[in-house]
C-alpha cells in the first residue's frame, strides 16, 4: 500500500525532501533495506520509552525496537546518564577498558555456559566468529544449521535463509540455497540444512557427512523459521549427536537472549559450546559478542604458542558500547524479565481474544516478550508452514502499512513485536484494538487468499 504523505499545502512531506536527497548519495537511498518502503522512508526526529517522532511530527507507539534490539525502549535515563559520563572520557582507544571487563563478568555471572566472552561489533560478526571459532577448534570445514534460520549476513550464515519451494528440495535432504547472487559453490557445498524440530530427519542428514562438521548453529527461537521454541527433544539430540561426533554445539541468541534472564538456553537440560550474542546487550549501540567454553574459546587467546583464530576489531569492546550494554543488562534483572513476560503474555490473550471477535483466520507464535503473526488458522511449526507466498507477503505488507499509517503502530516487518520494558497495560491495549481494527481492515482479502489457498 504505497501511500503518498504531503502536508496540508500540498507540498512534499518532509520524509520525502529527504529521501530525494539520500537517493544522490546511498544506494536506493537507505543504508539498511528493513527500512526501504515506497514511496520513501520514514524519518526517525526523536524518541523516548516505547514512542518514536518522526521529522513529519506523527507519534507512533514502538514495537519493532530497532529489530529486537532495545530492551528498555528509547533514550532510557539510567543509559543516556552512563553514556554522557564516558563520552566525556573519551569513546575508544587502542587500549582495553575497565568497562569490557565489567561487562563480561556481568554475562558470566548471568549465564551458567559463559566462561570466557569476546565482544566484536554486531550480531552477525558474532555469529561469523562463532562459525569460524568453531572451525578453528575442530579442523573441520562445514557447519550445519536449520532451514530458513536467519544469522546475519555472513555468506555461510545466510545460505537457506530464504529458500522457496521451487529451490528447497525434498525435506529429507534440504537445499542449500543462496541467498546474494554470486555466493560462492565452495559455501553451498560447506553448509548442511536441516528441518527444525525433527530430530530423526535432521541427525540422519548430519549423519551423512559427521568426519566434516566444525558445527551444528541454532537459533532456539528462530524468528524467520516461524517463532517457535526448539524443543528440548530437538536440542539434547543435536547435543548428544556432537558430543558423539566431535563437532560443536552453538547457539545464536542474538535475539533470543531477552526470552529468560539467562536466555534462551536457561530451560534447556544442555549447554551450547558457544554463543553469538547481540541487540540487547548493547545498551542501544552496535554490539556484538561470543561467549562459550573456555576451552574452545582459547582458539582466540593471544597468549596461545600457536594462536588458532588471530581475532581483532577496531571498535570491538569499546567503552561506549560495553557501558550502555552493561547498565541496559543490570536493569533487565530477573523481576524485569518476569515481568516483561507476563505483559507479553497478557498481549498475546487479548490479542486473540481479537482475533476470535473479527473471526479471521490468523494465529501466534513466540516466547518470551515477542511475539509474530500468521495470516494461517494454525500456528505453523516449521519453515515450510511459515512460508509466506507473494499474496500472503503482500497482504502482510497491506496490514502493516494500515498499523503505521493508520495506528501509529510500529512493528517489525515479518508482521512481529519486540516489547521493551518502557511498554505498559495502556500500550498493551492500544495495540489490541489496533489490532482489531487491522484485522477488520483486512478480513475481506484474507478470507478471499484463504479459499484461494485452500482450493
């Protein structure tokens, strides 16, 4: 739904005057495409708590929190005070800080399988170095990961992370499919693709190449497979598979580290060899981290006779960064993750208590403080039912350019939110009847898609 936005004159918006101007200088105008939309972007002009302002002065109520990645919402006191203060210290150094250290002994003490962390950059930098760690701890070339699992950018990360059902093969032995043009042969043929959730599929899969795999890389709530938990059956198979074999277990809770106070992988029987970490941890900033094992985790100590993984970033760790993250982490202590939950769940039953009243065929999925939609009856299980065709994608956009424009809904655009802490029972409601109404404003062309799909 491409909605031209211009003021009461008739002129262009404010939005639009800029965007022109991007477009001179950046590529389609943007520097990330999660936030391209027609006919222009959106402007961010200030925020504060769960709300954003943009340059054109409309208000919107913020679920999306830059992807996931801001836990205590915008502009939070406690972080912009401790971030002003080292700001006036300097922001980095070709020295180590007393501030990483803090905050690494913060995640250890957090999370029972964190014995040594490394900061880098970004969620995918962490998920490269975990993948690239764990080739340098094994001697071994692939890695295995799930279908449709999103890790980042890294080329071997993101083979499968879109596949379709022209491309994906049979379910016995998944494709794997790139997703830039021009991936190299050599990463298709060093990553392994498994189905989520299913076990006898998936260890007879990695059964088949066992001498090979460095490591097995999940997400235990991968949001593009479909928000769904991977189960503890699932999880002790891939442990007790790697344990047999000599490869890796790691987790990517770049995002699922919100889900319980010590992540994801709190309500599991096992522990990751290591784990990519990101978004929340920063505070607000870029941030990224690996944490894991000692012993794996020596393949980057610089004090090693033979160092395995020669490891170095320019801003890894720095001062700025690793305070933000250490305060946003302190205050997201165990009552605040209870309770963020507890909003989250009471959300997901009014919401479906909307969604009863409209009478449309839409479910949930999620743990933890975020939730997504589907626009099917029944909550799907796997990437293969999560799978939106163009008509489904299309009407998803048409929803959620209703919520924006219409709401002053801010959501993530897989049609999914990511409460922060600065959310209250008042946004709660106004997004329930957001939601209603959005479902009303779409039933007619939902029920016309589900007969279609169903025929």
């Amino acid at each position: 739904m491409d909605t031209q936005i211009t003021n009461p004159g008739g002129q262009k918006s404010a939005g639009e005057a800029i965007y022109q101007q991007a477009c001179e200088v950046i590529t389609g105008g943007v520097s990330r495409n999660t936030v391209f939309r027609r006919p222009h972007p959106f402007y961010a002009a200030s925020a504060s708590g769960c709300y954003v302002t943009d340059i054109d002065g409309f208000r919107r109520l913020d679920f999306a929190n830059n992807m996931a990645s801001l836990i205590h919402g915008h502009a939070h006191p406690a972080i912009v005070s401790a971030v002003i203060e080292q700001l006036h210290r300097g922001t980095a150094y070709t020295m180590a800080t007393e501030a990483e250290v803090a905050f690494a002994r913060l995640l250890c003490d957090r999370v029972p399988g964190f014995e040594k962390v490394r900061f880098v950059n970004s969620g995918t930098e962490a998920v490269m170095t975990m993948i690239k760690a764990s080739r340098a701890y094994t001697g071994r070339p692939k890695i295995a990961k799930a279908e449709g699992a999103y890790h980042g950018t890294y080329d071997f990360a993101e083979i499968s992370q879109t596949s379709t059902p022209e491309q994906w093969g049979t379910i016995h032995k998944p494709n794997s499919v790139p997703l830039a043009h021009g991936t190299p042969q050599g990463v298709l043929d060093d990553v392994i693709v498994f189905p989520f959730n299913d076990v006898e599929k998936t260890l007879a899969i990695l059964d088949e190449q066992a001498g090979q795999i460095a490591c097995v890389i999940i997400d235990p709530v991968p949001h593009r497979v479909g928000l769904v938990p991977g189960t503890s059956e699932f999880v002790e198979a891939l442990y007790d598979w790697t344990r047999k074999n000599g490869a890796l277990l790691v987790f990517d809770e770049v995002v699922t580290l919100r889900v319980h106070y010590g992540g994801a992988q709190e309500k599991y029987s096992v522990r990751p060899d290591m784990t990519a970490l990101g978004k929340i941890i920063g505070g607000g900033f870029p941030v990224g981290a690996l944490a894991g094992r000692t012993e794996v985790m020596r393949v980057l100590d610089p004090r090693e006779q033979k160092i395995l993984f020669p490891h170095s970033g320019t801003f890894s760790a720095n001062p700025i960064t690793t305070t933000a993250g250490r305060v946003a982490m302190e205050l997201f202590d165990k009552d605040a993750v209870d309770q963020i939950n507890a909003l989250t769940a009471k959300a997901i039953r009014q919401i479906i208590e909307a969604i009863s009243i409209a009478d449309v065929p839409v479910s949930l999925t999620g743990a933890g403080s975020m939730f997504r939609f589907h626009l099917k009856p029944i909550p799907p299980k796997t990437y293969r039912e999560t799978y939106q065709p163009k008509e489904e994608v299309a009407l998803i956009r048409e929803l959620l350019d209703y919520l924006y424009l219409k709401e002053n809904i801010m959501m993530i655009n897989t049609c999914a939110c990511m409460f922060s802490t600065a959310i209250t029972q008042k946004e709660v409601d106004i997004l329930t009847q957001a939601m209603l109404n959005g479902f009303r404003f779409i039933k007619p062309k939902l029920e016309k898609l589900t007969q279609e799909i169903n025929q």
